[in-house]
C-alpha cells in the first residue's frame, strides 16, 4: 500500500519523536529526517539510525517534508514551528504530540503558514523515560491517537486527516477525534491528575521526618513504588503540561480534594460503608481498563516481586 506520507520530519527527538522515527521508517514505509534543538541528541539520533537523515538546522529537516511532526515539550511548540515554517513546502501536514490540545492550538494556529494543514494530535502511549534512548518503534501499537482537527472548512483538510490518520493507524494506533476541549478534560482526569498525585505522593514522602527516606525506599513494593515509576516522568515535560492545562486540571483538582476529603470524614468516624463502597467501585475500574486491552491482567504487571 502506498504510504500516507512518502516524507516525514520529526522536530525533538525524545522518547516520542524518536519512536515515531522508528515506526515511521518501519512500519508506515516513510523516509525520515531528524532535527532536535541539542546538538547531543543529534549526535546520539545519527548514533542510533533513529532516522534517514539527521539535519542540525530545523529548515533543512522539513524541506520536502509531507508531514511534519513536532514532538517537542507543549511550551516549545511555538519556537519549533516558527524556526521551521519558512522551509514548509506547499500541501504539508503538520502535526504535534503534545499532551495538551486548546494551548498547543493556540500557539501553532498562527504560525502556521495557509498553505499548510494543522491537525494537532496526542499519543495516549508513553513511558517514564526520554530522551533519544528511550524510543522504540512498537510504542504506538494498540494505543488510542487523539486527533483533534481544527474547524478548516477546506476539503483537502478533511482529506489530510484522513491521511494522517492512516499515518497513526499503520503505526498500530486505534485513532479517535475529539475537540480540543474535551480532550484536554478527559487527559487531566486520565492522566495530569494522576501525574500530579504521584509527584506530590512522592515529594511528601522525601520530605517527612519522621520516617527515613531509607525506610520509604525499603518498604516500597506496598504501594509506593508505583507511585515513583509515574513520578519519575521528565519534569520539564510536566510543568508545561500544568501550565498549559490550567483551567481543566484546576477543576478537576477541586473535585478530587472534595472528595479526599469525604474520605478523611469516613475515615476519622469510622464510617467503613462509605470507604468500602468507593474501594469497591474504584477496583471495577480496575477490571474496565483490562477489559479494554489498556493494561495486563497479570498479577503485580507480570513482576516477578
Ligand atoms: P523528551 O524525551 O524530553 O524530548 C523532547 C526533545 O525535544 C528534547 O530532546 C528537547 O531538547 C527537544 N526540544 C526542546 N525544544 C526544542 C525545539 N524548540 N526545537 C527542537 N527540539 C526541541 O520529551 P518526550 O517525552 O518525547 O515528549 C515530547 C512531547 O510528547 C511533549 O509535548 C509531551 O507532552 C508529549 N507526550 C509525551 C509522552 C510521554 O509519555 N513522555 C506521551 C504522550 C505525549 P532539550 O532536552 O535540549 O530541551
């Protein structure tokens, strides 16, 4: 089958955009050029044949480009797409990573040059490393793509989602649209909350006194531990992610401690019906993400301890 896009441009080459590199050239039969904005990732990039070409200007990696990919932290979107839009060739897809929709559209919608189509888009698939290393070509396999198309009225836009689309689904990825709004709602319940959780989680632990940091480390495979794998996600990523998602994270956060503190009630007046009810509803959406093919169902994540 054809490919949807013959020439492909990934700006940052982190955990992302170097998986994207690598599925892209394996999977979706596309000729790849690289540019990251540190010249140490570069390096690392041509070390690692993550792509065709490896280019140390952002102009020279997109020229050509049918589709343009901008896997950049959410507060760089701007500097990357400015940087490369004077080289962006008549007809290019252009397209973004980011984990926050409404801010990323707000940022790239005016740069964009008017020949070119802006569809922004979020892998829901990740891990808690980055950097170049940590890509690798199956990450997007099995994994929802949100793509959030802006309101174009042009018919070859509806044509390029169709295209990018097909991009993400020989990826492996199942491909939803949804509204930029929404999107940034359902990722702060999904996903920025539960960020936040586990680094405030964390960070408290550090900072208690009264139990050693070697005791939290010790008996960390009660719970904690998980805690720690989503907390050590790249903080530069994160605190564009909060910034960006202001309004929607505020939000839910203000439901969550209404409810925290249900829990602190139930718990100072021995109230187990309420505690008992919510862990029993909170462990059925256990069983719901498995049911959907999101997680395994083996005991401990298939860990051996
Ligand atoms: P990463 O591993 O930290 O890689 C980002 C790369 O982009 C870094 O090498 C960075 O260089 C480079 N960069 C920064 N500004 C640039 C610019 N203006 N021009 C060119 N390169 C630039 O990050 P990642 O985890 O791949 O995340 C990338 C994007 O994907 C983010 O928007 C994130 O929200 C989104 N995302 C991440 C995950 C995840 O699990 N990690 C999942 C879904 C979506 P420096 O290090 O020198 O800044």
């Amino acid at each position: 089958m054809a490919p949807a896009f013959e020439r492909v441009a990934v700006i940052g080459v982190g955990l992302i955009g170097a998986s994207i590199a690598l599925a892209a050239r394996h999977d979706a039969n596309a000729s790849v050029a690289l540019y990251d904005a540190d010249p140490r990732v570069r390096e690392r990039a041509r070390a690692l044949k993550l792509g065709d070409a490896v280019f140390d200007d952002p102009q020279a990696a997109v020229a050509g480009a049918d589709l343009v990919v901008l896997a950049v932290p959410v507060g760089a979107m701007a500097e990357a797409l400015e940087a490369a839009a004077p080289a962006l060739k008549p007809g290019v897809v252009i397209t973004d990573v980011g984990s926050v929709k409404g801010a990323v559209v707000e940022a790239l919608s005016p740069l964009a040059p008017p020949h070119a189509f802006l569809i922004p888009g979020h892998p829901i698939a990740g891990t808690e490393h980055s950097g170049p290393d940590a890509g690798f070509a199956t990450l997007f396999k099995g994994r929802w793509h949100i793509l959030t198309p802006l309101a174009d009225a042009r018919p070859e836009y509806a044509q390029a989602v169709d295209r990018l689309e097909a991009f993400w689904r020989a990826l492996g990825a199942n491909v939803e649209r949804m509204d930029a709004q929404r999107h940034d709602v359902v990722l702060a319940v999904t996903s920025h909350l539960p960020h936040l959780i586990a680094f405030n989680i964390v960070a408290m632990a550090e900072d208690l006194e009264s139990v050693t940091e070697s005791e939290v480390v010790k008996y960390s495979a009660s719970g904690f531990r998980d805690f720690t794998r989503i907390a050590a996600s790249d903080p530069t990523m994160w605190r564009d992610v909060f910034i960006a998602n202001k309004d929607a994270v505020l939000e839910v956060l203000g439901r969550f401690s209404e409810d925290l503190a249900v829990l602190q009630r139930a718990i100072r007046w021995g109230d187990g019906k309420t505690l008992y009810e919510l862990f029993d509803r909170a462990r059925r959406m256990r069983r719901e993400v498995i049911e959907a093919g999101q997680d395994t169902p083996a005991p401990n994540w298939g860990r051996e301890n």
